[in-house]
C-alpha cells in the first residue's frame, strides 16, 4: 500500500492500483480514471438495474438486523442515506453529509494507497468504493466496495464526535506515515472504526462499519460468546495484531465517542515508541490487565 501517484498537470493519467492483503489478488476498479489524489467520478449512469437491485437486497438485510444490535447513533442515521431502492448519487448524499458535520464523500476506484487515504479523511472527504460486489458475493465480499463503504460508514460520519475522530485519525495518519508509524494506526483504525463496539446502558452495540456492514459478523460480535470483547485501551489496540478474512477474535468495547476522540488527541509520537518496545499481541491473546466484557 505505497504508491507515489503520479502528477500530470491537467491531464488524467490514472494511478497506480491498489491490491488487498497479501495475496496474489488482482485489483479490482479502474484506477486508470483515477486523479492524483486517487478520486474519481461515481459514474452512477452506469451502474445497471441488477446492481442497484443487489445494494437494495444488500441493504435490507442489514437494516433488518440493526435493532438491538447497532448503536443508536447510526439507527438514527442510516435514513440519510436515502431510499435502498439505488445506489446512492455521492453528490446528493455529499450535500446532506456537509450541511450535517462538513464532511463529504468522494468516489474512488477501490482501495487507495495510506497516505492517500489519510489526506482524504484530513480534509473530512471520505473515500468511498463506486462498484459493487459480484452477486456470488452477496454474503462476503473481500475487500470493501459500495455497499460496505456507504452503509458501513457514511451514517456515522452524521454524527459530530464521530466525524471529529475521523477528521483527527487522518491528520495523526499523515504525521504517522512521516514516523513510519502506520501499522499501530492501521489497527487503531481496524478495532474502532471497522470493527468497534460501544457500551450503552442497553448492552454492547456495534459502530464499526466492518460488523454492520457484515451479514453474519453484526450478531455474532455482539451476542456470541466465543470472541472476547475487551475495554478500549489505546496501547494495546496498536499492539494487536488483527484478521482480514475470518470474524475478529478481539473487539475492543469504547464507553463513548467522546472517549475516542479524547484519547487519540495527544501526541502519539511517545506512544508509538512505546508501542514500538513492548512488542506485537496475536489477535485473539488475553493480557492480565486487559478489562473484560
Ligand atoms: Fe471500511
């Protein structure tokens, strides 16, 4: 994931793809449309009616499941992005989202390089796949596409505490990538942002766009027994290790948003050379000082 994109003045050139997780995978979207800065144009003519109909299915399944499961800040928000009939248009949804918080989204071929990424989020766009997962892949798609991006993210990006933390997670990116300090960010990202909880006086819900975007993740990660569910401790995030192709078996339960948003406002440059010292934790390892759900 490091690719200088290439700057043509006036011209669009493309960049360079972006292939997911270690494998010999070949990148999917068209990175050829790409501008330096990796966003592209939606292009929402054309996307065809058996696409908008599987985001409808997509959509409707998940929606389904959010009672009891989900954290009330995104049930409240998920209706922002409009009916599931379609593929939402990022221009109409941009103007709600920036009335809302400032934030807007912006089309991308896929995944994009951190650094990319980073100034993105800094300059409170969010970066958001345009195509959709092939109808095979209706129950798990590898790497994000429109559906996990929209209905994963967007609706918390309503939310001002939310859309604060994002803002100040792509800022603290670009200063990590000047400290070569993204692994232990990447899986700050990874345990709050794709795949956090929350403690409510109802019980645990889920805020991570990974989990509620997940047909099978959202109930198992918050009802079933086998993951252990630890309280969020900023260290020990960056230590862990995390997967991408099962169920997490670590999720790191926050109190509040505001707690998030508190705790990544330091400086991390200490943090990352104690992080650095301590030494890597596999995913699913239990510590003596680890707070238990
Ligand atoms: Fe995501």
């Amino acid at each position: 994931m490091s690719t200088t994109p290439d700057f043509h003045s006036g011209i669009n050139q493309g960049v360079a793809p972006v292939t997911y997780g270690q494998g010999e995978r070949p990148p999917r979207g068209d990175y050829a449309q790409a501008r330096a800065d990796y966003t592209c144009d939606q292009n929402w003519a054309a996307y065809t009616p058996a696409e908008h109909d599987l985001y409808r299915r997509l959509y409707e399944r998940q929606a389904a499941q959010l009672p009891g499961l989900a954290c009330d800040e995104f049930v409240a928000s998920v209706q922002h992005l409009g009916a599931p009939s379609q593929i939402p248009r990022f221009d109409a949804l941009s103007e709600k989202l920036h009335r809302a918080t400032r934030w807007q989204v912006v089309a991308v071929p896929g995944l994009i390089p951190e650094e990319a990424f980073f100034a993105l989020l800094a300059q409170r766009r969010f970066p958001v796949t345009g195509w959709i997962r092939r109808p095979e892949e209706f129950d798990y798609v590898v790497e994000p596409d429109v559906f996990h991006d929209l209905f994963g993210h967007v609706p918390l990006l309503f939310n001002p505490m939310f859309a604060d933390y994002m803002q100040a997670y792509g800022a603290g990116g670009l200063k990590a990538s000047r400290l070569e300090s993204c692994e232990y960010l990447a899986r700050l990202y990874w345990y709050t942002v794709e795949f956090g909880l929350i403690a409510t006086p109802a019980g645990l819900r889920a805020y991570g766009a990974g989990i509620l975007s997940s047909a099978g993740e959202l109930r198992h990660s918050v009802t079933s027994p086998c993951p252990q569910r630890l309280g969020f401790d900023l260290e020990r995030i960056m230590r862990t290790r995390y997967k991408i192709d099962s169920y997490q078996t670590t999720y790191f339960v926050i109190d509040s948003f505001r707690q998030l948003f508190e705790a990544t406002a330091p400086d991390f440059t200490p943090i990352y050379a104690r992080v650095a010292q301590q030494g890597q934790l596999a995913a699913e390892e239990r510590l003596p000082s680890d707070r238990v759900y």
